[in-house]
C-alpha cells in the first residue's frame, strides 16, 4: 500500500432486510378477492333458503290456519301435497287411493302415509267429524313432506 493512502476496511456481504407483509402481493389481492366471493354466495345462499322455508311453513301453517274443523284440515293437507306431489312429479295430479298413498311414502323408509296416519287422506276430508288427534298426526305427518317436495328441509 501507499503510504497516505485510506486503507478501507472490508465489511462482510448484507443480506437485504426481511420483505414485509404489506402491502400484499397481487396474487394474495386475488385470493382474498375469491375467498370473499364464495363467502359472500355461500351467505346469499343460505339466506335464500332460510327465506323459502319460512315462505313454505307460512303457506302451510296459514292453509291449516284457515280451515276449522279438522276435517278441512284434512282437506287442505290433501289440497298442499297435491301441490308439492305436483312439483316432484306431474304424474301426481292422476294418481289417488292406494296409488296416491304410496307415491307419498316413495323415498321414505317408512310407509306413514300408506299404513300409518296418513291413510285419513283418502276419506278424511270428506268425512263429517274427524278425530283432531289424527288431524294433528297427520298434520306432522305431511308438513315434513311438504317442506321437503317444496325444496326445502324438514
């Protein structure tokens, strides 16, 4: 070396600083943009469903609502399953009797409607006195299929 000169002193390499977490990379911007947006639908779905079953209780609980006796009780649950039978099939509209009982019971695992408390759908609403403790069987009976024909569960 010469004499006067500086001698530098030799430093070791620097690692540059650790990146920091924000701002957000663009592809974080699109999943955090995606994750919103199936939270958002999954929320507007469930909400939607919640909607349709309190509309198919209220129209069912105010058709009963309506009715008297037990016996147009019995008349308006055959008129309601008439028209949820009508959705899952258009068949439904032809059949009646025993027919008409077992396509009621098709999917479940019991037979309520063809052997159980049901079977007063064939003569109940026509029948001058009915026994409101068969009404309201049957009542239960059908609001669980009814919410479920109408798309929503029991």
């Amino acid at each position: 070396m010469a004499a006067g000169q500086p001698t530098l002193a030799l430093r070791d390499v620097h690692l540059p600083g650790a990146p920091s977490w924000w701002p957000l990379a663009p592809g974080w911007w699109l999943v955090l943009a995606i994750l919103a947006a199936v939270g958002l639908t999954a929320w507007w779905w469930q909400r939607r469903r919640a909607r349709r079953r309190c509309e198919a209780e209220r129209l069912f609980d105010e058709a009963l609502a309506a009715a008297t006796t037990p016996a147009a009780q019995v008349a308006a649950i055959s008129e309601l399953l008439r028209r949820a039978g009508r959705r899952r099939d258009r068949a439904a509209e032809t059949l009646s009797g025993k027919a008409w009982l077992e396509f009621l019971d098709r999917g479940s695992k019991r037979s309520d409607f063809a052997d159980g408390p049901g079977r007063l759908l064939l003569e109940g609403g026509y029948r001058r006195q009915v026994d409101p403790a068969q009404a309201q069987a049957l009542r239960e009976l059908a609001r669980r299929r009814f919410l479920q024909w109408m798309g929503v569960r029991a």
